[in-house]
C-alpha cells in the first residue's frame, strides 16, 4: 500500500493505468455486439423451441387422433381385447365421474385449510407457544405433500383404501387417492385468492359487528371466489391428466361405471378406467396407437379447454382487483 | 459561457412517457469540468432530463423524444448507447451496489469493456477507490460484500464503480439524499475535487447543496399545464443572488416547491 | 348472540381440523409405505436392497441398484438437456421477449406443463423412439435412456422456466441500471449482473425440476423400455449407456404392484420409501434455497 496523497492520484488524468485507444474501444465494443446478437439468437430460439415442441406435440397427437375420432368412437365403449377394439366412450364418463367426486372431497377440506391458513393462522403468528408452532408444522405438511411424486399417493392409496380398508380397485379409493394428491393445490390458490383481497374489506365488516365467520363467509370468499374456483379448476386438470395414481388404485374395467345417483353404493365400489389410463393401456398393452391418439387427442382439448378457463377466470380475477383498487 | 469549452449540449429536446410530456422544449449547455446544479420541485423531470445525457430512459418501454443531444458535438441518439454510457457515467439516488465484493464492483466496467488484465485492474481499483475517498476504509477488505457497506460507504463505492471505467461525464442524481450529513459532506467534497477531471451534472432538492458544490445552475419547473420547463440557467451565484425569472426566486427562498 | 358466537369458534376448529389434514395425510403416507415395506428391509436388508444388481421377484431377489441407477441417470440426461434449454426460455422471457412474443411463449410454456404425462409418453413411443432408432449402434432398440431423458426434459421445462423467469424478474432493477450505467451491453448485463443475483432462485427451480424428474412414472414407462438389467454402455463409447433400456424406481412400483404379493409387494412399498425420501431431501433443499433468497 504506497501512500500517496489523495490529491496526486485523484488529479492524474495523464498516468492513467488503463487508456483503450479509441479505436481498441471500438473494436471491443464491435465484438461485444457481436456476442449479443449471437447469444439473444440462441435465446430467441429458445423461446421458439418452446412453442414448436408444443405445436408438434399437440398437433401430431390432434392430426393423427381425429383420423379415428368420429361419433360412434366417442359413444361406443372399448371392446377390451388386445387390438384396442370400440370406442372411449366409458373413459369419459368415468373421467367425469372421477373428477366430480375428487374434487367433491377435495375442495371443501381444501379451501378449509386455506381459509383457517389465511384468516385465522395470522392473528396466531404473534402469540408464541404451542400454536405458533402448529401453523408451522402445517405450512410444512402443505408444501411437503405438494412435492411427493404421484405415484408414492398411489403407493398410499393402495395400501390404504384399496387393501387395509378393503375398497379394492374401486371409484372411491381412487378419488380419496387423487384428493390428497390435489389438496395442495387447492390449499395454496385459496390462501393466495384469499390474500389478495383488501383488508378494509374485512374491517368494514367486523366493524358493523359481524362475527369472523360471517365476514368470511359474507365478504372475503365472495371476493376471493374466481381465485379459489381457479384452483378447483387447476386441480380437474391435474386429475385428468394423471395416470399414475389412478393406476394402481382405480383398477382398469372398461365398462360403464354404475351412476352415481341411481346406484351410489355400488357406484363408488366400481372400478374403472379415465381417459389418460385408457391412452396408456392401449399404447402399452396393445399395439392400438391411432385409437391411442384418438384418446389423446380427446384428452388434449380438454388440457386446453381448462387452460382457458384458468386463463379466463384469473384475467377475470385481476380485472375485478384493479376495479376495486 | 464563454470561456469554458461546452461537454454537452441540449437543443429544443423534448421527452415523452407514451402521451406524457415530461421534458418541455429543454436548450442549454453544460459546460466542461464544471459542477452543474439542476434544481427544481418534485415531479418537475430532474430525472428525467439527467437520464436523457446517458439514454437511461432507453431502458423504460414508451419513452420517445425530440430535439437533439450532444456531446462534444457529436448527436448522442447517433452514438452506439454502450460507448455512450461508457464516457457518460452516472450514480443513482439510492446506492445501487451489486451484490459482489468491493473489487468486483469497481473492477466491472472495465472487465466489461475488455480489461483482463489483474495487475491493471488491481491498480484501478486502488485508483478509483482512492478517487472516491473511499480507500482507506476498506484497503483491508476488497473482497467483502458491497453490500455490507454503510450507506455513504456504498454510495462513494458507486462513485468509484463509476470513476474506474473512466468516463468523461458523471451524471449524479439526488446522490445524498439517502445519507446522513456527514456522509453527505464527504460526498460534496468529493464531488469539488472530482470536477477537476470530470464534467459533473449533479440533481439535487437541496439548495444549499447545490451552492455548495455548483459552478451553474438549472432550474426546471412545471406547472398545472406543463412538466419539464427550464425557467433559467446561469452561473449559481447569479442564481442564487439575483434570480431574473420570479419563479426562481420564489423556489430558492422557499416560497413554494 | 350467544350461538353466533358459538358457531363462530366451532367453525374456526372445524378450519384447523382440514388445515391439519394435510400434516395427517403425510404421517399417514409415511406410516403406510413404511409400514409396508418393513417386511422386505428385514427380510431383505437395506444394504443389500440398494446394492443389488439383480431384480428377480421369482427368485426372491431384489436388488434396485438397477433402478436406482435408471432414476438417476434419466434425471442427469434430462438436465443436461432440459436446463439449458429452460434457462434460455425462462432469460429470453423475463429479458428479451417484446410483450406481443412473451404473450404467445408464455402461455405456451403453461400448456407444456398441463399436458398429461401419457400423452408425452405417447408421442415418445409413435415419434421419438423410432427417430432414437435410427442411431446406428448395435443394440439401440429407440427405448431407453436417451429417449427417456428427452421426454422428461421437456417435461421438466415449465417448472424450471417458471421459477427461473420469478427469480429473473425479481432482480431489482437497480442492479441492471447500475450495470448499463457502465456500460455494458445488455447480454453482460444478464450475464454479469442479473443471473449471479438470480442465481439461487435458479438453483432452486433446477432441484424442483430434479424432483419432478424423479418421481414421473408413466411417460417413463412408456419410453424408458423397463429392462431390470443393470444399464451399461453398449459399446466402449460410454455414452452409448443412454442408448440401454433401463427402468425407473417409479416406473418398477407402478409395473408391479398390481400383481406382487409377500415379499415382492413389500418389496415395491421399500422401493417407495427410498424414492420418498430421496425426493424430500432434493425438495427440502430446494425450500432452503428459496427462502435464502427472500431472506
Ligand atoms: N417511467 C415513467 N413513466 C411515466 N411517467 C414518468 C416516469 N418516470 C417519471 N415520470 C413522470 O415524469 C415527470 C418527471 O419525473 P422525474 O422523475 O423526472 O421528476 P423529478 O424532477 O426527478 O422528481 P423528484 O424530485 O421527485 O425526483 C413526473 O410527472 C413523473 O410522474
Ligand atoms: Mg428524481
């Protein structure tokens, strides 16, 4: 460290250690254009890869499935067998059935826990003690069992519905399996639904001498309800594209799962077979791939058809807070 | 102006934000190796007119712009932007440290204009450093965060960031305000031996700062119907003694602003 | 007002009792597939569970080395190839994308993300595979690791693109300010300045991506060719262990389980104890790394 004065070495515009000619300045600079251009090249192939692999996949399994989807493929059942024979008609139904009673199961425990998580949890956050502690043991169960692979909730869901409560393949054990698979989700959209809503809302509210329940009830869930309808929403595409916990819990029968409303009971004892398992016995087990796409074209529009109303219902959701803001 | 050289000149320059005028038909000359004050109430495009010397506002979507900027002659908006910020350099409002060591932040912009080598650079960091009073505090330490900086330590750590890359121009805006008053004063001090080598434009709501340290002033103004208005623009003593326009002397004496 | 009150309370403990659900539903899955399995780690042993080779139910053995390998090695190719291109989209959208081009990738990139796994697994089997295929090394079947790898990368893609553009974009923009300040182009900008600074959002949505790697089961069965063979290169060129059929730890629980019994069932449920944990240490450091960054 040589102590020189500060005025010397603030003063030297002539000593300078590093001058770049003006030209080496240009030359450098040429180069490092040259490096970008190149580098946001590779990004914007990257983008475009992106959507390509989505087209490409989408389209491929669109084109190749409407080759064999006609009325009578989406109204007739499979014909079992190891040509893939017959239509889907009863993996739809099965998918809708399925569908309906996960989420039936799911959304009320699920929205429950958001709601006690948001608003109520908070007013805990400052007491110490016991409680504190509770609400980070569920923060933790909630995120935990959003990164469990599906297939160990179908592991679960087997060991538990299917054989120790003795439900066997069946309606029931396989929604029970899928509830817990979507309860994160469901958890996680509520508590932001419900965090977005403004907290002079709630006050108003309390103010006029309504209880906390009847706030939440009358006020926020209302507010909060295209954000926890985007989360049911979410969660009927995640059922519907899941395959692996539903096979090992809901067996594979591709026959006409009973109605629920006529016969409840024998309705959630019933195996059966959704879309998404229907593609993948057909690939794997038979060589019946253009019923195969058929199916997958089928499940495809309907990915894209709950994409859009996710689309739609949370530009509805921003729109409704940017009018009240 | 006459008898000091012109660094950059403003002519009939206007700016937008989408439909938003915030720079109204701006025409001065900032002279070299001189501090110049650009004084005025809030809202009025200090910023605005500041960012415009180093095309900061490129950066911010709908920005649009008319007239002319020059340095030393030459059209700025014909310049390439990076060569520009090279020669033209700026230190925010707030310290803006990257979250690297000391030496990687004052070595950055000369690593990015191409200098690897580490005698060199170990030799600007001490220069800049020293520039920017701020050697002696952490000779010791280069290699802890600038993060973990004061606040006046950070922001003379941004002054040396900017000092290393050798610039011709250093824009500063509002560079105390974030600070206590001592560190303010070693900011001004710093600022009164800096203008030996460096044209500086300095943004400042504080009048007395802007005595302190400049050799001219601006002063902008808006009002109901316009932004970015420049009243007047002279020697800071004739400004702050005998304002010609009666705008500026009512913002000087703090009769509004 | 008495009862008001007292549905008010009741209400707040019927919330804690779903809130707690999820704590329960995870005790119970550990209780059962620990449960489950203990029959075949005793009968079996841990050790020589994980250090198997050989995997033959009939003859009572059962070694998921090969798995375990097949788990990890589909991973690494999905990375390698899955990382780099996610980076690119997750840069290209938080930094260079106009607004009318992110408006078309970043939907795209959502989609990608919805598509069911069968339907991957599906397009793997009709195009990718044979394309694979065509690879001319003796023994290249299109099913197997390489195909595998690429089927999970773009599975993989939307999560860390996600949490890599979130990261991105949450650099303050001070830091890019300061960065142009000095004059760097915008590309050493994101280089210099913004990735460092992002850098353990990044690694956070590259170990989630790690974990959603590890526990897809189906797309992996379809492409992956199930082999219980221990993979190894089919030539001297040690890459070509890609071009071996393998199987995933997923991939052996789902194949099996509805048949096994005894031991063999058991077996499946030890399987999934190890997949289980080693994916919640990869998601726990994952969590670590994010709330660093919001720290
Ligand atoms: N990014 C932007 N988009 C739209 N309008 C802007 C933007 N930045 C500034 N403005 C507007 O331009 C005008 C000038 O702003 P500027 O920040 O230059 O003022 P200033 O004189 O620096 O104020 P202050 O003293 O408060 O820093 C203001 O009316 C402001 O609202
Ligand atoms: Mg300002």
């Amino acid at each position: 460290m040589n102590e020189e004065s500060e005025e010397t070495m603030v003063n030297t515009t002539q000593d300078v250690a590093w001058q770049q000619t003006q030209s080496e300045a240009e030359a450098h600079l040429a180069k490092r254009r040259l490096t970008e251009k190149i580098a946001f090249g590779v990004l914007w192939a990257a983008g475009a890869v992106a959507v390509l692999v989505l087209i490409a996949v989408v389209g491929y399994v669109l084109l190749e499935g409407a080759q064999v989807i006609d009325w009578a493929f989406l109204t007739t059942r499979p014909k079992g067998g190891l040509s893939g024979e017959g239509g889907m008609s009863t993996t739809i139904v099965a998918t809708i059935y399925l569908v309906g009673l996960t989420i039936l199961i799911a959304a009320p425990l699920g929205v429950g826990a958001g709601i006690y998580l948001v608003e109520y949890a908070g007013e805990m956050q400052g007491t110490s003690g016991w409680q504190a502690h509770l609400i980070s043991v569920i923060r933790f169960g909630v995120e935990t069992l959003a990164g469990v692979p599906s297939i160990i909730f179908g592991l679960f869901g087997y060991a538990l519905f299917v054989t120790t409560m003795k439900f066997g393949f069946s309606m029931i054990a396989a929604a029970l399996s899928g509830a817990c698979l979507v309860l994160p989700v469901i958890i996680r959209t509520t508590e932001e639904a419900l965090l977005t809503v403004p907290r002079p809302y709630r006050e108003g509210s309390l103010a006029l001498g309504a209880t906390q329940w009847q706030t939440n009830w009358r006020v926020v869930l209302p507010a909060a309800m295209p954000g926890i309808i985007t989360g049911v929403v979410l969660s009927v595409g995640r059922i519907v594209s899941e395959t692996a916990v539903f096979y090992v819990t809901l067996g594979g029968s591709y026959y006409m799962p009973p109605s629920p409303i006529l016969h409840f009971r024998d309705f959630l004892t019933s195996g059966g077979r959704t879309m998404a398992l229907h593609l993948y016995y057909l690939a794997n087990d038979t060589a019946a791939f253009d019923k195969a796409m058929g199916t997958g074209a089928v499940l495809v529009v309907s990915i894209i058809l709950i994409n859009l109303a996710i689309n739609y219902l949370s530009h509805r959701l921003n729109q409704s807070m940017r009018g009240e803001a | 102006m006459t008898g000091s050289e012109i660094k950059l000149e403003t002519q009939n320059f206007d700016l937008y934000y989408g439909n938003f005028q915030a720079l109204d038909d701006i025409s001065l000359q900032i002279p070299a190796n001189q501090v110049t004050a650009i004084i005025g109430p809030s809202g009025c495009g200090k910023s605005t007119f500041l960012r415009a010397f180093n095309r900061m506002n490129d950066l911010i979507p709908g920005v649009h712009t008319d007239g002319e900027i020059s340095m030393e002659g030459e059209n700025i908006f014909n310049m390439d932007v990076v060569a520009l910020r090279r020669r033209v350099g700026m230190v925010f409002q707030r310290p803006n440290p990257f979250p690297k060591s000391i030496y990687d932040n004052v070595t950055y912009g000369p690593r990015v204009n191409g200098l690897r080598d580490r005698d060199k650079l170990d030799e600007i960091a001490e220069r800049s450093l020293r520039g920017a009073a701020l050697w002696d505090e952490v000779k010791d330490d280069l290699g802890k965060s600038g993060l973990a900086l004061s606040g006046g330590q950070q922001q003379r750590l941004c002054i040396a960031r900017a000092l290393a890359v050798e610039p011709d121009v250093i824009l500063m805006d509002e560079p105390a305000s974030a600070l206590d008053p001592i560190a303010t004063l070693r900011i001004e001090e710093l600022i009164r031996e800096l203008k030996e080598d460096y044209t500086i434009v300095i943004v400042t709501h504080n009048m007395q700062q802007a005595g302190r340290v400049s050799d001219y002033t601006a002063f902008f103004y808006t009002d109901e119907s316009r932004t970015g208005i420049l009243v007047e623009f002279d020697n800071t003593k004739k400004i702050f003694t005998n304002p010609s326009d009666q705008r500026t002397e009512d913002y000087i004496t703090g009769r509004f602003g | 007002m008495k009862l008001t009150y007292l549905v008010d309370r009741s209400i707040k403990y019927i919330l804690l009792v779903c809130a707690l659900l999820s704590v329960f539903i995870l005790f119970l899955i550990a209780v059962f597939t620990l449960r489950e399995g203990l029959e075949a780690f005793q009968t079996i042993g841990v050790g020589q569970m994980l250090s198997g080779t050989v995997w033959r139910p009939g003859q009572d053995q059962y070694g998921i080395l090969a798995m375990i390998l097949g788990s990890v090695l589909v991973t690494i190719g999905a990375i390698a190839i899955g990382v780099p291109f996610a980076l690119g989209c997750a840069i290209f959208l938080a930094e260079v994308a106009p607004d009318n081009v992110r408006a078309i990738v970043r939907p795209a990139v959502e989609l990608l993300a919805g598509i069911p796994s069968v339907v991957y697994g599906l397009v793997g089997m009709v195009v990718l595979v044979p394309m694979v295929r065509q690879i001319p090394v003796p023994g290249n079947s299109g099913y197997g690791l390489l195909s595998a790898s690429i089927v999970l990368a773009v599975m993989i893609l939307p999560t860390i693109t996600n949490i890599a553009e979130d990261a991105i974009r949450a650099v303050p923009q001070s830091y890019r300010e300061g960065a142009f300040a000095l004059g760097s182009t915008h590309w050493q900008t994101i280089t210099g300045v913004i990735l460092p600074a992002a850098r353990s959002g990044i690694i956070a949505g590259i170990i989630l991506g790690v974990g959603r790697a590890l526990g897809e089961t189906m797309a992996m069965i379809m492409v992956i060719g199930n082999s219980v063979v221990l993979p190894k290169p089919l030539n001297d060129n040690p890459i070509t262990i890609f071009l071996r059929q393998a199987r995933t730890l997923t991939g052996n629980i789902a194949v099996e389980i509805g048949y096994a019994t005894g031991v063999h069932e058991s077996a499946l449920f030890a399987t999934g104890v190890i997949l289980f944990m080693l994916i919640m240490l990869v998601n726990i450091a994952a969590r670590m790394l994010m709330k660093e960054r919001h720290a």
